[in-house]
C-alpha cells in the first residue's frame, strides 16, 4: 500500500490482453480442438472463473482474439479506387486466414459453429455482420463515386468477393494469390456491371 | 448347402449398401460428432472389422455415402441453356447441403477435414476435383456453343458460382433461394463476359 492504488479497469485490461494472447498462442501450438479453457487460464495467469465470468466458451474468446486482430489489419481502405482497395483488403484477410496464429483459430471457429449456436449467433452478430457493413459502406462508397452503377447489388457483391475465399479455406484448397485476387475482383466488378 | 451358394459380391454390396445407410441414419439422428463407428456396425448388421477392411474412418464412410447421393441427385444437365441447368444444379446443391441426411453429415465432414489430412485428401480427389471436372466439362460446351466467350475463365467461374454457396454453408447463413441463385448465375455469367 505504497501511494497509487491499482486501477481495477486497467488490470482488467491486462487480464483481457493476457487471455487472448494466450488462447490464440494455444490454439497455434496445440490446434484449436486441444485448446482448453483451462490452459488458456493457467497460461494467462488468471482464475477459470474469471475467464467464465467474461466470455462463454473457448469459442468465445477465440473469436474475439480474430475480431480484434482483424479490425485492426483489414481495414477497408478507400484511396478512390475500388479494385486497388479490395485487393489491399481481400490480400490481408487471405493472409490472415491461411497463418497463424489468426488461421487455425478461425477454422476451429467455423467448425465449432457447426454445432454451437451460441457461438455462431456471435459470430455472426460480431464478426461477420459487421464485417459485411464496413465492406458494403466501402462499396456504396464506389457506387456515389460512379465506379458502381447505381443498380449495383451490394449483398451479392460482398458474396461474390468473399464466396471464393471461404470455398478455398473451407475446402482447404490452395489459397488465393494476389495475381488471382485481382482477377477476381475485376470479374466481380464487371458482374456488376462496373466500366 | 442347399443347392445355389451365397454370391459373395451381391452379400458385399448389400452389406455396403447398409453401411452406408447406417451411417447416414446415425448422423442424421445423433449428429457428425456423436456418430461412431462402432455404432454404424451395429446398426448394419456387420462387424467393425468389416467396416474397417473398406473404410479408414467414419468421415470416409460418410464420404463415400454422399458422393454417391450427389452424383445421382445433381447431375449437370445439358438443355443448350446454361442459365437454366445451373439453377437446376446449384439449386440441388442448396437442398442437399441444408436438408437431412447429407447436409449435417457433409458439415461433420468440411470441419473433420480441417484436422483429418488424410479424409481431407479424399474429400479433394474423389469428390470435390470430380465435380469441378464436372462443372467445366458443361462449362466448356457452353463455350463452344458460343453461350461464354472462348477466353472465359473456367477455373474462376466454378468458384464464383459455387463459393457464395460455400459461404452461406459454412457460416451457417440462409441458404440461396432460386430467385437468389438466378441473379447470382446471371451475375458470374455477365463476369464472364456472356452476351
């Protein structure tokens, strides 16, 4: 008890940051399928109980681990050139889906929601919507600045840019190139009917 | 030993027949994950070893059972009209994927592959590589019959048309309506560069 008592938010936060490093450094090391809740505590210096007490499931933690890794290195760019900023984007998230640590923890994810509808209900409600309106301002965007018709249909287009990635993932096929990013883009955008 | 002998080959394809209905059952009724070998053997009147002598796991078991439904139940048809025998392909491709019995049993599968290298290996040489073959077999007469320009991309076209369906699969999503699937065709057609 020496002058400054600790900041309970801030030690919060520290825990926070500890539990994801180490859920995802487990899930890198031993596959998601032996990752425990358990070795996530232990690893991360902190109770079981305190783990439960903010997240349901390994799942849980995982996907928020993704959330904020990919929030912050796959943004949606907006230079004024949409085929240039989707490649930037569509490039970063092929690279995070096929590396560690994001890669295996995402692929653990998509088949645990498999069976877990809690979790897949988070995963849509705070990861993929989310993610499906950042790409779609980004391409209402291109629509304003008549690089998309105005008809263009944007919830097909988000699908039709990320459709073939999810396939290639899922399917553990050989991932996307950057030379067949671009390719896919430019079918994308004629598709819809851009010049 | 009264007069004809058992024929072996018509007992083995019986026996395999029922195998491969035991297991669909048993998916269909417990789920992939609880779905056991050992209670696939039961159900079909064989032993495990039987079992064992044809398939590695259940996942190839399951493999083999849906491989066969799909190859009968979504031919790729040839009318002279892309549009219309990819609605009609894609649209089977839909109901089988989101229906009992193959649907949750081709789940088990995409994310047993994610861990299993050698059912992963399967999954790419007798089922997935087969089918696109398929696909660009039908996709090369359309182009010779002039319906898709002679420098089509049919490698990137089988992605277009089939990844969005992957996507809403594997993130468990609505699956595509026909109407859907119409403007989904219509669009990867136009990328293409059909008239």
């Amino acid at each position: 008890m020496n002058g400054v008592p600790p900041n309970p938010a801030r030690r919060s936060e520290r825990s926070r940051q500890a539990i994801l490093a180490a859920a995802l450094d487990l899930c890198t090391e031993k596959g998601y399928a032996r990752t425990t809740v358990e070795a996530i505590a232990a690893r991360a210096g902190v109770s079981k109980k305190t783990i439960y007490r903010w997240w349901p499931s390994k799942g849980a933690i995982l996907l928020e681990a993704i959330n904020n890794a990919v929030v912050m290195t796959t943004p949606f760019p907006d230079t004024g050139d949409l085929a240039a900023d989707l490649c930037t984007q569509m490039h970063a998230v092929v690279k995070l889906l096929t590396n560690p640590p994001l890669g295996p923890a995402y692929a653990g994810i998509l088949t645990e929601i498999q069976y877990d509808d809690e979790l897949c209900r988070a995963v849509q409600e705070e990861f993929i919507n989310p993610r499906v309106e950042a790409a779609k301002i980004r391409l209402r965007r291109a629509r304003e600045q008549g690089e998309l018709p105005p008809d263009a249909d944007l919830d097909l287009a988000v699908e039709l840019f990320y459709g073939p990635l999810y396939y290639r993932h899922t399917l553990r096929r050989p991932p996307y190139t950057r030379e067949r990013i671009v390719t896919l883009i430019a079918h994308v955008m004629r598709s819809l009917g851009a010049a």
